[in-house]
C-alpha cells in the first residue's frame, strides 16, 4: 500500500535551511515512516540564491513569498528556518491555516512572541516541533535513558557550556546575528537555548536563576551577505553591536538539582563545544558534543575496585537511534540530529502523538531565556513562576 504522502513547505535556505533540507532528504532513506516525505517548496527572499538552493538541495518548488507557501493547499508543514525576528508571524500564520509548524530554535525573539506562537497551535490543534536537536544525539538520548532508570540516583548537579569563537576577531563584520533587532540576543539565544534545553530534558524544569550577559565589543565593521556557513565580507562602515558576546547563570531546578550554565562566542580555539555533566547520588555522566558519539559514564555502584568513568561508544543497536545507520563503530555526526529530530516528529505527527520537543518545550524554554535576561537586569535571582 502506497505512503500517504506528507508535502513540506520550507521556510529559509541558508545555515539551517540546508541542514534541514538535507534532513527531509534523508529521513525516508534511514527510517521506515508511516508517511513518504515530499521536498514540495522552499522559499526565500533572493528568487537566484533560493533557486539555487532548490536545486542543490532537491526541493520541487521555489517560492519568495512565504505567505504563498503557508496558504498552498497541498502543504501541510511549514518549517520556519528564518532569522528569529520572522518566527512568530510565519509561524502563527501556519497554525492559523491549520499546518503542522516546525520551527527552529528559540522560537521567538521575545517572551511574548514565543506565548503568542504557542496559543496559536494551541488554538488551531495543529501538532508542533521546535528543533532542539541535540536532545536526538544517541548519546544524550542514552543519558536521558539512564537517568529515567534511576542509574544516576538523585541529581544534584548540571554544568553545561556551549563555546564557540567565530566571532572572537574584534574585525569580524556586524551579520545579523549581531543585532538584536534581528536575532532576538546573542549567545545567549542562540546556543545558551540549546544547554537549557538539554537542561529540561535530563534534569528537569528551572525552579529560579541569576545570571549575567556581556557584550566585549561594541561595534563592528558592517557585514556583506552572510552564507550557510556563517561567513561574511567586512565593509567600510561600522555598526553597533546590540546583543551578548557571552552569557553565564546559575540556576536551581524544581527537583533541588543545582545548574551551571555558560555560553560564549568568545573562548577562542573553542569551534563548537557544548559538553555538560550531570552529576547524582549513584552516578554521573558527561557528554561532548566535539566527541559526539561518545558518553562517559561513573557508576558509584559497582565495586571499588573498579571505579571510574566508562567511555561508551553510543553506536550500537540498541543504542537510540543508532541502530538506524552504521554497523557498531561507525560513527554519527551533527546532520543526523536533524534526521533523528524529524523521524521522531514525522512518525507522531502521521500518527496523531505528540512530538517532543514541541513549541511548549520551545515556550519553557524562552521563560528561561527571559529570566536570565531579567537577572541581567537586576543583578538578583529571578523565579520561573514570575516569568509567564
């Protein structure tokens, strides 16, 4: 019997827009959905650039306005993989033409967007996905399984940093990254998002936080266009810088679990390194996203004699989502998060469950956001259940 057949409608081209494309390509190939994925249309505001995108990537159709691929009938997801400032119109115009929405992370700029797009969905009972993807790493998801088993104990501690240097040269020009009329924050939006995340996931919900965000330099050289790849040309005039260079908090969880969390585009010789350790009563783990197919275990449980951090190989069959790839050994790599994330979501969508993370993870998430922003403010604790 034939697959039902699912039409995606993308939203953006570039850096996230091509790892999302190369996601709905591959999905299919690796993972026996219950609904055959259709590449229908991607959009973007440059008709040659996304044109060329279209090709390069295997979409059917090319579009430069995105309210044309919302109000296509034969479309029934809309994936936002645009700068943060267009997130929540596209995307609750997609609720309100009753399409899935799928929408990269964070999902707002502000709060307030962030609620807006989740009543949306909720309003229009059209199911949701936030790409949180690294939650889909076999190695963190075979964290998530041995904390559910109790092979950690009672959690006491979460230190997560997110570093990355690419912007370290003070000469770097000003994209749009660097705008906060455009991107929302800095760091701290843009991968201080993913360590809270993963925060939720394996710890539990933030109970309060006190943090801190810093800008070290100020203004730029104006930036040419921007490519997937997160480059830029310098030009001649120079601009201001509007969000953080770095973030840090502390935090407390619901569960009394206590949180270290820093995020900086900064740490120079620091290319993508998001690494977190969780620490409880019978064991800790430690995972690196540098080193992504491998997690280390201590397990205070067996004999002395024998104590110490266990490297395991996260590639075995049994392993989530590894068993879907390689034979044991052969390793994974960032691109199959994305694939991971949307076999998850395709497979819950076609069958009527929910999706994890959905724009509810992406609206808990955005409260911690904002209450590191408050903290910032302030200089004291915030509590979650003032920020709604």
């Amino acid at each position: 019997m034939a697959k039902k057949k699912l039409n995606i409608g993308l939203i953006g081209y570039q850096f996230m827009g091509k790892a999302h494309s190369n996601a709905y390509r591959q999905v299919g190939r690796f993972f026996d959905l219950p609904v055959e994925v259709v590449m229908h249309t991607i959009c973007g505001r440059n008709q040659a650039n996304v044109s060329k995108a279209a090709e390069q990537y295997g979409w059917q159709h090319v579009e430069t306005d995105w309210r044309k691929v919302v109000g296509n009938p034969e479309i029934d997801v809309i994936d936002v993989s645009t700068p943060g400032n267009t997130h929540a119109e596209i995307a609750i115009a997609a609720a309100k033409a009753g399409k899935a929405v799928f929408c990269e992370k964070p999902i707002g700029n502000t709060l307030d967007e962030a609620r807006d797009m989740l009543k949306a969905v909720q309003a229009a009972k059209v199911p949701s996905a936030v790409f949180h993807n690294y939650r889909k790493a076999p190695a963190v998801s075979l964290a998530k399984k041995l904390i559910a088993d109790g092979r950690l104990g009672t959690l006491y501690h979460m230190r997560a940093v997110y570093l990355q240097d690419w912007i370290a040269d003070p000469n770097f020009p000003l994209v749009w990254r660097l705008q906060k009329e455009i991107a929302g924050s800095g760091a701290h939006g843009d991968i201080n998002a993913h360590i809270i995340d993963l925060g939720r996931f394996l710890v539990g919900e933030f109970k309060s936080v006190v943090g801190k965000l810093h800008t070290f330099i100020d203004e730029r050289p104006v930036a040419g266009e921007i490519d997937e790849r997160l480059g830029a040309k310098a030009g001649e005039k120079r601009g201001k810088v509007t969000v953080d260079d770095a973030a840090m908090f502390l935090a407390t969880f619901e569960n009394g679990a206590l949180g270290t969390f820093e995020a900086s585009r900064f740490a120079v010789g620091r290319k993508n390194h998001n690494r977190f350790e969780i620490n409880g009563s019978r064991g800790s783990v430690v995972f690196n996203l540098e080193r992504m197919n491998e997690l280390e275990f201590y397990d205070n449980d067996v004999p002395e004699e024998t104590h110490g951090f266990t490297l395991i190989q996260a590639t075995e069959g049994s392993h989530p989502y590894a068993g879907h790839y390689w034979p044991v050994g052969h390793i994974v790599g960032y691109e199959h998060t994305f694939i991971d994330l949307l076999a998850d979501a395709l497979t819950n969508l076609a069958e009527g469950k929910p999706i994890s993370p959905d724009m509810k993870d992406g609206y808990e998430n955005q409260r911690v956001l904002e209450a590191v922003s408050r903290s910032n403010d302030t200089g004291c604790w915030v509590n979650l259940s003032d920020v709604e």
